[in-house]
C-alpha cells in the first residue's frame, strides 16, 4: 500500500472515533468538536453515521487509489467537512479554535496531499489486442 493509503486509513481510523462518540458519548463528541454548542442525542447520532460514511470512503480509496470516482468522493469528502467544520466556526461560532485547528490539520494535509498525488495512482493505459 502507498503512503498516501496508508494515511488515508490513519484518517478513517480517527474518524471512527467521533463515530464512537456520535452514538455512545455525546459529552465526548462535544468537548472534541462542537465545544460551543449544546448537543442533543439527535445531534451526536447524525454526526455519527456522517463521519461513518466519510470513514468508509477512507477505506475505500486507500484500498483503490487507482478508482477516480472513488479518489474524487473520498477528496470531495473532505473539501465539504473542511468547509462545514469552518462555517461552524466563522459563522455559527459553535467550534473553538483549538478544536477546528485539529480538524484542519487533518482535512488540509488530506486534501493538499490528494491534490499533489491526484494522476499518480491511475493504471496507464494500454493497445488491447483481440
């Protein structure tokens, strides 16, 4: 497996944790994430299976690099939770800085590292002779 999937399954890896705290320790996900907003059940499950399908998607790609329509939703991925987590912060001031620090790091450094590695995976193209 290449760098870039492996750390796409260290990505996924954590995500599984806010998972665990979406459906099991809504106290946990909130002193992690939205540590501005009071959180209901509701909240922390609907968080939970988004970041489940965000984690899939790591699971995927890191497996199937060479899959553009995976490699693209897996990127995408993380351009919409960079951008929501941000809205969030500037907008809605339900985040601390500390908290969208940590989540940056890990969206950015995904997503630059995606950008930079974005044809690098994909099989080269060759004559079928029949």
């Amino acid at each position: 497996m290449r760098a870039l999937g492996w750390w796409l399954m260290v990505v996924g890896s954590l995500r599984l944790a806010s998972v665990w705290f979406g459906f099991f320790d809504i106290w946990a996900l909130r002193l992690a994430v939205f540590s501005k907003s009071p959180m209901t059940e509701v909240h922390g499950r609907t968080f939970g299976i988004w970041t489940l399908l965000t984690c899939t998607l790591c699971f995927l790609c890191a497996f199937n690099l060479d899959n553009k329509q995976l490699y693209l939703a897996t990127f995408l991925s993380f351009i919409y939770a960079l951008g929501h987590f941000w809205t969030e912060y500037l907008i809605y001031q339900t985040m601390a800085l500390v908290n969208l620090t940590t989540v940056s790091f890990f969206a950015g450094t995904s997503i630059i590292w995606m950008l930079l590695q974005w044809n690098a995976h994909q099989h080269q193209q060759g004559y079928v002779y029949r």
